[in-house]
C-alpha cells in the first residue's frame, strides 16, 4: 500500500502496440489502473493525457507523434503537471537513449516519473531511482530485441520451409492448428493456407481480365459497383489490383530477400469448381506478367477513351501526338496537332487508311503464329509430371532421420542430387510453358480479322495501336502539312527503321 505524502498533480502517455498479445493492455486499461494506482498516491491525473499506438522499439519505423509532443512540452516548459505517468516503464520508450533524455528533461524541470505497475513515485534527480528507471529502460531494450530475433527466426523458418507468413492474401484463407512454442505455452498458430472458393474466382477474374485488356481503373469501377474489397473492406484501387496481379504467390511461389522459392500452399485456381484447372492458371499468370512488364502499355481511363489512334498518330512537324477537334457541331471530326497545331487532317479518312494496314498485318499467317506460340503439348505434360515425382521424392528425403553419419552423408547426396533434376526439370518447363505476346493476349486471332476488329473494344485497340504503329512494327504514322492538291492518303508518312 503506498502511503500518501502530498497532493501532486499528473498527466499520463499511453501508449499501446498494435499487437495486442500477451500482457498488452488498451490505453483505457492502462487509464483505469492509473486512475487506481496513482489515487492511492496522492496524484490528481489531469483531463489530457498524450496517447499513442505503435512500437516503442529500437526497431520501430513509425514515429509516436504524442511521445514527439511530451518531449516538446517538457522542452517548452508546457507540460502543465508535477508528475508524469506511465502504466509501466516500457511504455515510455524501449530504447534507452530516448528513455534517458525523457528522464534528464524530468530531472531538469523538476518533474518525477510515476510507474503504476511498480506502485513507486520515481525522482530523476535521485541517484538510486535514476539508476532504476535506467536500468528498466535497458531491460526493455533487452526484451524488444528478442522478441524481434524470436519473429525474425520464426519469419526465416516459415520461408525455409514454404509455410506462408505475413498477411493472408486476397483470394486464400489460412489454416490453424494448436501448438505450443519453445516456452511450452499454447496458442492457435497459422500451419497452411489455401484457396477461399468464394474470393478465389475474383482473382482468377482479375488475371483473365488484364488478358483480355479490361483497363485496372475499369476493373476498379467494376467490382467496387459489385461490393468486392479487399480483407479489411477497403475498396481495392487500381494500383492494389496491378501489385495484386504482379505477385508469385498466387501460382504456390514466395520472393523473400529477391530470391523465389517454392512455397507449400497450392496455386489459387486448386479447388473444386474453379474456373479453371491450376496449369491454365499457372500459364495465364505469365501471360499477364509479359502484359504488365510491356513498357508500350497504355492503361487509359475508361469513359474517356473515344478514339483509337489519338495520340499514337504524330505530327510530321514537331512530333507532337495529334487529338481529335470538332470545329462545329454538323461538321467532319479532324486529328489536330495538340501542342502547335501544325497540322490538321480528316479523322474518317486518316482512320480507315491505319485501319486497313492494321487489319490486313492481324490477318497475315505468319503473324498469328509468331505471336501466338505453340501449347508445350505433350513434352510440357511429361516434365510437369516427372517435377511433382522429384518434389515428392525431395520432400521424404527431407523427412528422413539419419541415424548414422554414412546414412547422413547418402541422404545428402540424394538430395543434392534431387535438386539438381529439380532445377532442369523446372527450367524446361519454364521454356515449354507458352509465352504469348501482349498482341496475342490484346486481340482475338481468328477468321474474318476484320469483324473482329470491329468487336474489339477502344482501349483495347488504342493499345494494339501502340504496339504496332510503331518504326520497328508497321511504321509510326506521321501526318504532314498540307499540299495545294494532296489526298489525305499522300499526307499519311509511314516512318520505319532503316
């Protein structure tokens, strides 16, 4: 019981991590235990206590605005108390530097530090009390950074291993089992994942609509209409749609410090009903890595996409893109030279003549099997089952218990040796696994090229435009000035590698 001398006033710094775990207390935990603590004490706490939620931690990224603002106010004299209040020490800071500077400011302004957990009113300017919270702030240091080489060996285990860490991703749902830690105490931990049905098939549609051209910003638009979000309920943006599509882990693979490593959850199109079977995923996902890596990538806003050339069409002049001008409302549209206005053409026509020259390429054989490659077939079929009888041969050798040290030895060797077919056997699937072309993945090859064209949407062909308008493809189309009697066909340059 502490025994009260004198009545001093209080303000608090409550501060709680955002895991929650253990010992953790809420602010109004740590308020209410103060209240307690510090009403046997003599201590009347204040209306405005500074509140903060994050690491104190040496290791911590994220800065404590209202520990930044304490400092301040000891610094300017604006503290306002006799007493500064902590639930605990480690409350205040778990790095000692920081901790020492709070405690000189006290000592400094006359202020002491009281510990509710300790029932102890601290003097910074006494010796023995100085040196106490000193050596708790030490302490704490001390217990942060083990509990960060406890996460960090964890974290490093669960890659050694292909377990998933972190955040479950969008499309997959976690799996838990009970278990107990190094200390023996018991806790539900996260042992495997797999893919969620009724959230995997959004993703899957995701990837098969960057394939077939859909913008990020219509898909956005599109699924917010639908009510699908994110695991927090947050609207998923476009750019969280393009990371999303970009990431190994939804074909059963993990990048952890720049290195890719085969994880042990299954590929997110693996359950039953899925749209597709796990290996036309797997071939989908690279196609749409070969989509996003295209520097000639456009992805324009969906609504404000009207004209399929505008912009890829130059001016022959100064090599400005050109836009489209309607000068009155009955007449003609015309592309215009959008940064001087060198140059005025007729859309229509200028339109049907770069139409023609890219239908009649789409329509040539030789393109269509140049940019459409052929399926693995048989070959790809025959080495996809040879990887998952080495993997499940690698993963009972992995298993073994040598008793002897030639048994450790032989094991090694075939597991080294394991790996090496491995590593060949994926490269070759690798190379067998088709890799089409954005143009492939943009356009629908087929008969009548010319319907299809027609059936293709603006943003898609305003990307088809982009890849082949080009000096390196058909030619860029340049429009020059023009001539007392010139046809538009006679102003329409195709400039292209010499």
């Amino acid at each position: 019981m502490i025994t009260s001398t004198a009545t001093l006033t209080g303000r608090e710094y409550l501060r709680v991590s955002k895991d929650k775990s253990g010992d953790e207390r809420s602010p109004e935990e740590q308020h209410d235990e103060n209240m307690i603590a510090t009403g046997e004490a003599g201590i009347v706490l204040l209306d405005e206590p500074y509140r903060d939620v994050g690491s104190a931690s040496r290791h911590a990224t994220k800065a404590r605005k209202n520990f930044d603002r304490l400092i301040d106010d000891l610094k300017n004299d604006t503290f306002g108390a006799d007493v500064l209040v902590l639930w605990e020490s480690s409350r205040g800071s778990r790095r000692t530097g920081e901790w020492i500077t709070l405690i000189e400011l006290c000592e400094e302004r006359g202020i002491k530090i009281f510990v509710s957990t300790h029932e102890r009113l601290y003097d910074p300017a006494h010796g023995r009390d100085r040196k106490s919270l000193i050596d708790d702030a030490s302490d704490s240091e001390y217990e942060s950074w083990k509990i960060r080489e406890r996460v960090m060996r964890s974290m490093n285990a669960n890659v050694a291993a292909g377990k998933p860490h972190g955040r479950i991703p969008f499309g997959y749902m976690r799996e838990y089992a009970q278990q107990r830690n190094a200390r023996g105490k018991s806790a539900m931990r996260p042992v495997g994942q797999k893919p969620d049905p009724a959230v995997a098939v959004h993703a899957i549609e995701l990837f098969q609509r960057i394939k077939a051209g859909d913008p990020f910003l219509e898909i956005e638009r599109d699924w917010a209409a639908r009510g699908i979000v994110g695991r927090n309920g947050a609207q998923l943006k476009a750019q969280n749609l393009r990371a999303m599509a970009m990431k190994v882990l939804y074909i059963g693979e993990r990048v952890h410090h720049g290195m890719t490593t085969q994880g042990d959850w299954p590929v997110i199109a693996d359950f039953e009903g899925s749209p597709m079977t796990p290996d036309e995923f797997v071939a989908l996902f690279h196609e749409v890595q070969v989509i996003l890596a295209d520097p000639k990538r456009q992805t324009t806003r969906p609504g404000g996409t009207k004209h399929a050339y505008s912009r890829t069409i130059k001016c022959a002049v100064c090599g400005s893109g050109v836009g489209v001008s309607y000068r009155a409302k009955n007449e003609r549209p015309e592309y215009v030279c959008r940064d001087h206005g060198c140059v005025k053409i007729d859309k229509e026509e200028t339109d049907k003549i770069v139409t023609a020259e890219i239908v009649a390429y789409l329509a040539r054989p030789e393109v269509y099997h140049a940019v459409v490659p052929e399926d693995g077939g048989a070959e790809l079929a025959q080495v996809r089952s040879q990887l998952t009888v080495k993997r499940a041969q690698l993963e009972a050798f992995e298993d073994e218990d040598p008793e002897t040290p030639a048994e450790v030895r032989l094991i090694a060797r075939k597991i080294e040796k394991l790996e090496a077919e491995t590593t060949a056997l994926e490269q070759r699937e690798t190379a067998l696994t088709p890799r089409p072309s954005p143009l492939a993945a943009l356009f629908n090859f087929g008969p009548d090229v010319e319907k299809r064209w027609e059936a293709t949407p603006i943003a898609r062909k305003r990307q088809i435009a982009a890849l082949l308008l080009t000096p390196d493809v058909l030619g860029e189309v340049r429009i020059t000035k023009a001539a007392e009697r010139g046809s538009v066909t006679d102003r329409i340059k195709w400039a292209t590698v010499a």
